[in-house]
C-alpha cells in the first residue's frame, strides 16, 4: 500500500474531506497515512477524526501520526501539502494592517499584491526544505501542493529543486458550478476547457450538450441576475469576454480597477469585501473550539450556536452560510471536488483521468513565458501528471495573465537570488499597489513590511 503524508494536517477538516476521498477508493482502502503537523493538539484531533472517517467507510489504513518532519517523509510515495507558514497572528495580521497605513486595502491577501508577495518570503523557504527532505528520503514522491500563492510557490520549487510537484485549486470545479447554478443547468452536463495561471485562468469552452452556454450567461449579465457575491468577474466577463475562475473577491486585487482608496462607490457597486481573510481567520479562530468539541462529541453542539459567533464577525453572508452548511456536514463521509485523491488512485492503479493542475510552461501556452506556472487540464495515469497541450490563448487573456506573472517571477527571483531590490520590483509591477500607490511608497511600504516579519523572511531579504 502506497505511503501517503499529509503535511500540515492539522488542518483538520480539509484533511478529513481528503482523507474520506482517499479511503472511498478500494484500492487505497488500506494506505498507509501519515499525519505531520507541528501543531499537536490539532494533529491529534485529526488523528481522530481520520480514524472515524476511516471506520464510517469501512476502510482499514494505518495511521502514523508525527511531529517528526523526516520521519513523516521517510520513504513516502505522495505528500500532500497543506501548511501555512505564519498563521493568522503575527503574519496575516501584519500583512493587512501596515498596508492599510498607506491607503492600500486588500481581500484575501495570499497569491498577488503585497500580501501574496509576502506570504511567498515566508512559505517557499519552508516548502523547499521540504522538498531537499524528500529529494533524500523520498527521491520519487509525487508532491501535491495545496499552499498558496500557488504559482510563486509551484515556480520556486520546480527551480529550486528535482521533486516532482503539481499544485491543486478547487476554483476550476468550483465556479463551474457557481455559473451551472447561474444557468440552471447541472454541473454534470457542462463540458468546459479552462486554461491560464492560478486564480487567472479563463473558461476558453463553456458548452451544454454542444452548445455554447456563453450566450446565456450573457444574458445573466444583461439582465443583471448574476449573484451579489460575483459582480467583480461578472464585470470582468463583460469586458474581456470569458469568464475567470477565482471569486470575485480574490480576483478584485489582482487588477488596478476594483479597490481604490476613496472611491466607495465601487466597493458599494461590486459588492466588494475588504478585509475579509482578517475576518474569516477571526471567525475560524472563534469556532474552532466549537468546532472542536463537536468533532470530538458528534452531535454536541447546534450549528446555529456556531451561526451565531460567525454572526459577530463582518464575513459576507454567503462565507457564514457556506460555513453553517458545512458543519452540518462535519460527520459526512462524501467525495470532494478535490483532485489530490484522483492523482493517487490514478498513478496507483493506471487508470487514466483527467484533473486541473498547475505546472511548469514548457510548451503548453504559447503566449504565457516558458517557465510560467500555468492551470490547464493534464492526464494522469501511472506515468504521473501529463499536462494537455493548449497552444495561444486570446491575447487579451494573455496580457492580463502575465500582469500577474511579472509579479510571480520577480518574488521567485528575490527568494532564489537574495536580491531584496527583485521584491520592490514585484510590488511596484503589481497591478493594484500600483494603481493606488507611487514608488516611493510601494519602497517605504515593502521596508516596512519586511521588518515586521523579522526572521520569518531569509536573512538575506531582511536587509
């Protein structure tokens, strides 16, 4: 049985959720799991929580729990990464709020924009020591990375080391059937192609049966029924003609043309959510516990109890219901959108299927830089992750892509070069800072910044 490692499992719902994908398969009923986090508490709770799911399917795998990174990785055939470097407090908090200082407002925080550009400082070192790890324990292990920024940190570790790694997003599965609720039509019937770069990737094929569903959702767009939720990609969709995958509000920091200091009239049109990774790290930090005991107690606790603290946070009304529904799901063994599981069983058994991933550009989109990260469909049987040839995408698409890639690449080259001056640069080239912030700000701001993350940045960025 193949030797599966969950890094940063102390995460324990989204490893329950892979954990019941893995196991539903027979053929990887009996896997050995292994569970690493430096988080105790929470490790053993996922522990737990593994061991239910597994009884619940009737599987019978054998766990191995561990704090010991190189015993965790030692002869692993699939590591499926998880982790956040920093948490909430000090990192995501001092990613808000000094920006906030100069005008700048974020969403999310975590793949573009000086938020994600700092986030990368202090993730890919970790993740490429876990990959020197797995080049000497583990020198064949398919590597599954879940951790953003997605790209800069796929990018780093095809450069930097000779793991085999695709990284996975559930926004590809995810806004298909935002836009099939949209159309009223099941996601099952929908056959698309998406292809660009992580969180920037664009539906090129969204049909019905053959026919192109596009049409219709223009329509959504003309007779403005799209959901309150999704006005930024929707207003994307009307100038730029195909629809983006990540939620509106990821993607409204991606471009110079939705946050805008002063300008509350477009938060207030596109329905805007500042600050709302702050809010939804609060409001998981107040019903962790709740959370907690009910894990450990099924059916101790009411879900309008946890609706009640997420109530007290400002999270949108959808992330509270999405957050209530999911913990009435909390005891439900039922397959993810994920596709880690579909990678392992795959390779496992040959048998062939087909999954969004990100991977390196060699020949895959003509018009995006060799050596991009790029999201496109790929094959994966026992040969491992074969990605599908897309050719050049729409140049407009294109152009808005490489905004993203410029960024991207110069991070990766500050972390890989220990050139600080590549980390102005990648945020005087992001397209939001950019358009609220002159240069010399953007140079005060990253200064700022960087002292605050102290040791969590290598030693030759801190200056």
């Amino acid at each position: 049985m193949p030797k599966i490692v969950f890094l940063g499992a102390g995460s324990t719902v989204f490893a329950k959720n892979l954990m019941g994908d893995i196991l539903s398969y027979p053929e990887l009923a009996d896997a050995h799991i292994t569970l690493f986090d430096i988080d105790e508490r929470r490790l053993a709770l996922s522990h737990d929580v593994g061991k239910r799911v597994a009884q619940a399917i009737g599987a019978s795998p054998t766990f191995d729990v561990t704090t010991d990174r190189e015993r965790a990785l030692d002869g692993a055939d699939y590591a499926v990464n998880m982790i956040q470097v920093g948490g909430y407090e000090p990192s995501t908090v001092i990613d808000f709020e000094i920006p906030k200082k100069f005008g700048l407002r974020q969403t999310i925080g975590d793949t573009l924009g000086v938020g994600g550009i700092m986030r990368a400082l202090r993730t890919i070192p970790v993740l490429l020591d876990m990959a020197h790890d797995m080049e000497r324990l583990a020198p064949d292990v398919m590597h599954i990375n879940y951790v953003n920024p997605m790209a800069m940190n796929c990018m780093a570790l095809d450069r930097a080391s000779t793991i085999r790694t695709v990284g996975l997003c559930h926004s590809v599965p995810h806004t298909a059937g935002e836009l099939a609720h949209d159309l009223g039509i099941p996601v099952e019937e929908i056959d698309y192609l998406v292809a660009g770069i992580n969180h920037v990737a664009f539906y090129l094929k969204f049909e019905h049966q053959g026919r192109d569903l596009y049409p219709e959702l223009r329509k959504v767009l003309e007779e403005d029924r799209m959901p309150a939720h999704n006005r930024v990609r929707y207003e994307l969709f009307k100038h730029f003609g195909y629809f983006v995958t990540e939620s509106s509000e990821h993607l409204s920091e991606y471009v110079p043309w939705f946050i805008k200091e002063g300008r509350e009239d477009l938060i207030e049109r596109f329905n805007i959510p500042l600050d709302e990774y702050v809010y939804r790290c609060q409001a998981g930090i107040a019903g962790w516990e709740f959370i907690e005991r009910e894990l450990e107690s099924p059916g101790s606790q009411d879900p309008e109890d946890l609706r009640a603290i997420l109530e007290q946070t400002p999270l949108m009304p959808t992330m509270i219901e999405g957050s209530v529904d999911g913990f009435k799901n909390l005891h439900a063994v039922e397959r993810s959108v994920e596709y880690g599981s579909s990678i392992i069983h795959a390779m496992e058994t040959d048998t062939p299927t087909r999954i969004y991933g990100n991977v390196p550009n060699r020949g895959i989109i003509d018009n995006l830089p060799d050596g991009a990260c790029v999201e496109v469909p790929a094959l994966v049987d026992a040969q491992g992750v074969q990605p599908t040839r897309i050719g050049s995408i729409p140049p407009h698409l294109a152009a808005l892509m490489q905004t993203n890639v410029n960024v991207q690449e110069l991070t990766v080259q500050a972390l890989l070069t220990g050139n600080r001056e590549h980390v102005y640069h990648a945020a005087m080239l992001d397209p939001h800072t950019a358009a609220e912030l002159d240069m010399g700000q953007i140079k005060d701001l990253v200064d700022a910044l960087l002292d605050a993350h102290g040791e969590m940045i290598p030693e030759a960025l801190r200056g």
